[in-house]
C-alpha cells in the first residue's frame, strides 16, 4: 500500500542525505520526495511517498524516527488527510489544439501562466491521480515538459505536526 | 572564562569529560590537535600502527567496561581506515566517538589532498555525525557525540573537524557543557507497565518458558536483573554470542549460546518453547535460523530500547521498548506482587526435558581423539583453566572464536569482546590491548587464528611500546579454518584460496617485535606452556598451537530449517 509520512527534521545540513540514505541502505521504496523549511527556519518539513507491505512501513517509521535530526513523524495515509502535488507542464499549443488544451485546462482548473504562440504553460495542483488523468487528456504526442513537485500533504482537523 | 583554540578547547573537553586514553595517528588536517595534546598531561594518547586498530581499541575499553571509547585520527586515510572499526561497533552497538580531521573549510569538496567525505562514508555505520562548522561549537559538539554514543542503543558517533576549526590563533571561550541539548533525541527512559505485566503473566503461566538473552543486557548493564529474574521463575537461559556473560555461563540454568553454532539443548530449548522472554537480543539471522519456521509454538515477549530491533525480523507478541535494566527490574517487582509461583509439576517436567538434551556429554561434546594432535577445543578449555574463568577474552572471527564461546564459561558480563554483528577479523589483538590499558592486573587473552592475527599483527609494536602483556592464544590449523569447514560441508572440499601458505615463524616474529613467542605442538605441553605464559605477568606471549585442520564447530544449523535442525558432527544430524 502506498504511504505517505511527513516529518519534521532539522533544518540542518546533512539532515536530508540521512533520510535518503536509509532509504537506499535498508532496501526500502521511495517514490517522491519534497522537503523546505517551515516557519521555524530551524524546522525543515519533509513529504515522501513509499510503497510497502505493514511491516516494511513499520520498520521505515521506526528508523526514521531513530534518526537523530527527526524531530516528528506521522503517516499521513493511517488518517484523513489533503494531499497536493503542483505540475509544471508546457503542451503544444498550436492551431485547433490551442482552444481544446485551454478547455481541458479550464476543465481540470488548472492555469496557464505562460503563453507563446505555439505553447503553453499550465500550472496544475491536486492529487496524483489528478495530475496524471490530466496527462493523459492533453495526450503524450503535444507534451513538450512536465514538472512535478512530489507530493505533500497535511492531516484534516484538528491535528497537527508540530514540536 | 578562558580563551582557548578550537584544538585546546577539543583537547580540554576531553580531559573535563574523564577520558583518560585515546587512540589514534597523527596526519596533516589534525597536528594543531596534536599540538595540543602535547601540552595537555592527563590525557594519554595511544599510537597504533593502523588506523582501525585505534578504533578497535577503543572498541575493547569499551566493551570493558560500557563507556565511549576515543579515537582521533586524521583526514582522507586515517578517516577510511578507521572505517572498519567503526562500522564494527555500529553493529555490536558499542559506544565510540571518532574525531576525524578535515581539509579546511575553504577547501572542502575540491579534491584537496588527504581529503574524503568522512560524513559520508560513514553515514550507514554511525549512530550519527557531525561536522564543525565553528570552533566555538566544538565543546557543545563533543557533549552531543559523548551523549549520544552512551545513551539509548549506544553506537558510534563522528565528530569531523575542518583544520581551521583549530587553528591555534583564534581563541574563544570555553566552558565545559554540563549536559547535551537535543531537542529531537529522547531514548525511553522506562517500559510500559501494562505490557510488562502482561509479560509476567505470560511466562508465570509458560509450561516451556525460556530467556534468550543478548547484548543488549550487557550494554545496559543489567546483568543482575536478568540473574535475579531467572532464578526467581527457575528459568533456563541462552544467551546470543553478544549476550555471553551476561548469565553466568557455569550455572546450571544455563543452556549455552544459542544460533548457527549453539548448543543444541539451547535451541532445541527454543524450538519447543511456548513462551520465549527476549531481552537486548535481536533475532539475528544467525540466531533465528529459518524466519518461517522459527520456534513455531512461541509467544515472543522482547524488551529492547531501540523499537526499530521489535518486530524486525521476528513479530514480537508483547513488545515493550525500555531500557532492559529497568524493565526487568519492574517484572521481577510485579511477579513478586502476583505473588504466584509457575506451577512446580510444569517446571520439573520441562528441566527434565532440558537436562535430557543435555544429557551426560555436556552442552558441547567433541571427539577427543587419541592425543596425537592438539584438537581446537581442548586448547580453549585449557584457556578457561588455566585462567579459571577470570580472564577478560578478545576473539578474532571464524572458527576459534566458536570454540572460545562454546567452551569458555563467562561467568561475568563484559568478559567476552567479539566482534558479533560485523565480523571483523583483525579485531581481537587490538580489542584485547584496549582492555589490558585500562585493567593492567586483569589477564586478557586474545583467541585468534593464523589468518586473523596477521589482519592486524603490526600492534604487537603497539604492545610493546605502551606495555600491553596481552596473551596471544593463535589455534594455528594452517587454513581459513571456517571458510574449509564450508567448503568441505557446501563445496565438497574444494579448498578455494582457504589455506595459508608461507605462514611465517609466529615465535620468531613475536620475539622480533620484541616479545615472548612459543609453539606447542604436543597435547601434554599445553598446560604447562599455558601456565607460564600467564605467569609471566610483564611480558607479551605470543603461543602458536598447532591445532587439528579437519575440526568443524558443530552443532550447526541446517540453512533455511527450523532452531533445531542441526548437524552435530560430520555424519550426525538431527
């Protein structure tokens, strides 16, 4: 099942090469990544998303919590929660395709931010399913460019990561 | 207030810390703190030959005795070759700062000379690290690394030092910090009560109860509540090749190390347990054997303080996360609240099982033979008489160090310093210096084999100049002794690059660094010469025993079966 954990570490150096190295040490996935400070600039949030069965989940919380500069963690996917990824993508916009690229954009409220005469560049959030049915309505063949910031998240309600 | 240098101030923390050795070679990026050092007199410093020979050093004193051994060494080789050593007490969990020098700052990531990325390399085999980024953080720095390599799961910590960060011009204050800050590191101080009551209950209702004891009670120094708990219940206890001395290996209640070398009432003992009380041991994969079909009718209660050992290999029914020390003192409390005893009927009938495992021959029987020649085991077992179980014993790795831990009984905990998780050979001679510096009167042996010492054999000029009378017991079979015991069991003798030519004098070249070497090659001679090596309280013995190349360590487990499929000789398997 896919899980994503959120943790708070220290905005140190160092810190982040710790977390990306366990990950690649003890075996386990990692599917995006997306770390910046917080409003405590001694505070960095870190999102990642991972793939595993209970127990490799288990054994990927407990040794990022052993880790020294990990202050906080919670697995998001255990609760309710928002998750957002951002995309960056530029599409061919030329011709016929020029309406029907900024009817589907409208359609996914996404933006366009960026206009020349034959392309366009959309801003997209949502979750990742969204960015990728989004993909695949403008089409591989008109994709010039795609960016994607790795998904981050928050938990609904009153509940919160903070020290 | 003082005004002292980053180098002064290093060198002062370490004196104010109570460090009385450390361990290292000079180079280059560390000479200011050398220079240091130099003025400073309540510190001593050691000169290895070999970088990781410091670290291993360090490594012994603290096995000995629990607190962080120091090593300093330099940048770029001094950092890589201490790199074996340090991920040889990651693995055991053994407390160890390491200063490492740096290029200057400035130069940093520019492929200066005798540079290397030491936070790096060392990153999977650190408890953690830190690089200095000021000199004035250096004192704060060294609380943290001190702090953090003793407490919770011990392990080594680096502290990399940039050469600027001592320059001998810039001073600063300097106080000594009383406690390290960390706001994001907390090790459970206690267990949780509820699941050890729950745990007392599960083993007072147990019919074929047992402890399976680690390294873990070592390191938190929990000998004595493991003991008391133990014979309160009358349970048996195995302990893990780390866990040895932790229960006194001659008492009754003990059932030998258990694993791919245990005895084979230990793990028959585990195999048909219903309830097995796991205390600062790991389920190793050379203790469990076979995951699937590890002790099939077991309840698994496991105290460990890291909660990233629950679970990890083996699913623990009753996990509780704490400090072994004080979780068992909380069992031994509230079984004594219950006030129940286990039922005496169920007791008897599972020791009369146990002792029927055990049966006449002992725990480690072997074919004595007819005498002719030296068998393995025998110059153990002359080791723990001669030394009547008292000496402190450094192992290298492979099949002597099997025999050291089957036939020498540690009655006491820190006696036995191996290198467990890593299996490093090298490590023995170096370890067993690091414990003869700090307990001069005590007698420390290092068990070793023709291949192991000659890993790390430039000490014995270490030994010499610092006056280390360690014994050396060298069981010389002539062979990778463990590698030939595989390959005549899984590669049907094909010796591949498993034996030892050009083995050199071993008496001639103990003599040539300065030392007493002797060769037994008699049976009738070993304790004699076992004798007057420990005699001789001032001198470094060096004894090379011609020991049997056909002996395999037996019982051994059965790749992939369950604790209790074993061979137990060459033709026997269970």
């Amino acid at each position: 099942m896919r899980h994503i954990i959120s943790l708070l570490m220290e905005n140190e150096p160092g810190a982040l090469s710790r977390v990306v190295g366990l990950f690649s040490q003890r075996n386990y996935n990692i599917e995006s990544l997306t770390v910046a400070p917080t409003e405590d600039p001694t505070l960095s949030r870190l999102t990642l998303t991972t793939v595993g069965h209970e127990e490799v989940i288990e054994q990927i919380t407990k040794n990022l919590n052993k880790l020294i500069e990990v202050v906080k963690l919670v697995d998001l996917s255990e609760s309710a929660h928002i998750e957002r990824e951002l995309m960056l993508i530029k599409v061919k916009a030329t011709g016929a395709q020029r309406a029907e690229v900024k009817r589907t954009t409208d359609i996914f409220r996404g933006q366009i931010v960026d206009v020349t005469t034959n392309v366009y560049t959309i801003q997209l959030a949502g979750t990742t399913d969204k960015l990728d049915s989004f993909i695949q309505a403008v089409g591989t063949a008109s994709i010039l460019e795609v960016v994607r910031s790795g998904v981050t998240g928050i938990s609904r309600g009153d509940k919160v990561l903070s020290i | 207030m003082e005004l002292l240098s980053g180098a002064e101030m290093l060198v002062r923390f370490l004196r104010d810390e109570g460090v009385k050795y450390i361990y290292g070679y000079p180079g280059g990026a560390v000479l200011h703190i050398y220079d240091a050092l130099f003025k400073e007199k309540s510190i001593e410093h050691i000169l290895v030959r070999h970088e990781q020979a410091a670290t291993h050093m360090a490594d012994g004193y603290a096995r000995a005795t629990g607190k962080a051994g120091v090593v300093l060494v330099t940048s770029g080789p001094g950092a890589t070759n201490a790199i074996t050593g340090i991920a040889t007490a990651f693995m055991d969990s053994i407390p160890m700062v390491v200063i490492s020098g740096q290029v200057p700052s400035n130069m940093v990531g520019t492929d200066a000379f005798q540079e290397t990325d030491m936070i790096g390399i060392s990153r999977p085999i650190v408890k953690h690290s830190f690089m200095i980024k000021h000199p004035s953080e250096i004192p704060e720095v060294m609380k943290k690394a001190f702090y953090l390599a003793e407490s919770g799961r011990p392990g080594p910590v680096v502290v990399d030092i940039p050469k600027d960060m001592t320059n001998p011009a810039e001073k600063f204050e300097y106080v000594y910090p009383k406690k390290a800050k960390l706001r994001s590191y907390g090790p459970a101080l206690r267990g949780h009560s509820g699941q050890i009551r729950k745990a007392a209950e599960l083993l007072l209702a147990a019919k074929r109860p047992i402890i399976y004891a680690g390294g873990g009670v070592i390191l938190g120094g929990a000998s004595a509540q493991l003991t008391e708990l133990a014979k309160m219940l009358n349970l048996p206890v195995t302990n893990t090749l780390m866990g040895l001395g932790c229960y006194p290996g001659s008492d009754r209640q003990f059932v030998g190390m258990l694993g791919m070398h245990g005895s084979y009432t230990a793990n028959l003992a585990m195999h048909h347990a219903d309830v097995i009380l796991a205390v600062g041991a790991r389920f190793d994969d050379r203790v469990i054997n076979g995951a699937a079909k590890f002790c099939p009718n077991a309840k698994i209660i496991h105290i460990d303080i890291d909660p990233a050992s629950i679970s990890k290999t083996i699913k623990a029914d009753i996990p509780i996360v704490g400090p072994v020390g004080s979780v068992l003192t909380e069992m031994v409390a509230i079984v004594k609240e219950i006030g129940q005893a286990p039922n005496a009927e169920t007791v008897a009938s599972w020791w009369k099982q146990i002792d029927e495992w055990r049966g006449n021959r002992g725990l480690f029987p072997y074919d004595k033979g007819d005498g002719s020649i030296i068998k393995p085991q025998a110059a153990i077992e002359m080791l723990c008489e001669v030394t009547k179980g008292e000496a402190y014993v450094a192992s290298d790795v492979g099949q002597h160090q099997m025999f050291a831990c089957q036939y020498y009984k540690f009655d006491k905990p820190n006696r036995w310093l191996n290198s467990g998780g890593l299996g490093t050979m090298g490590f023995g001679l170096p370890a067993a210096m690091g414990v003869k510096l700090n307990f001069p009167e005590a007698d420390v042996a290092c068990v070793t084999g023709e291949g192991s010492i000659q890993m790390n054999i430039q000490e014995l000029s270490t030994c010499l100049q610092y006056d280390l009378p360690v014994k050396i017991i060298n069981l010389n079979n002539g062979a990778l002794g463990m590698v030939r015991q595989w390959q005549d069991m899984v590669y049907n003798s094909r010796y591949s690059h498993s034996y030892m030519e050009s083995l050199p004098d071993f008496v001639r070249l103990a003599e040539a660094y300065g030392h007493v070497g002797m060769r037994i090659t008699d049976l009738k001679d070993l304790k004699p010469k076992m004798e007057e090596a420990f005699a001789m309280k001032d001198r470094l013995v060096f004894l090379d025993i011609a020991v049997d190349t056909s002996e395999h360590v037996y019982p051994m487990q059965i790749k992939d079966g369950a604790m209790r499929d074993m061979w137990l000789s060459k033709t026997e398997r269970t």
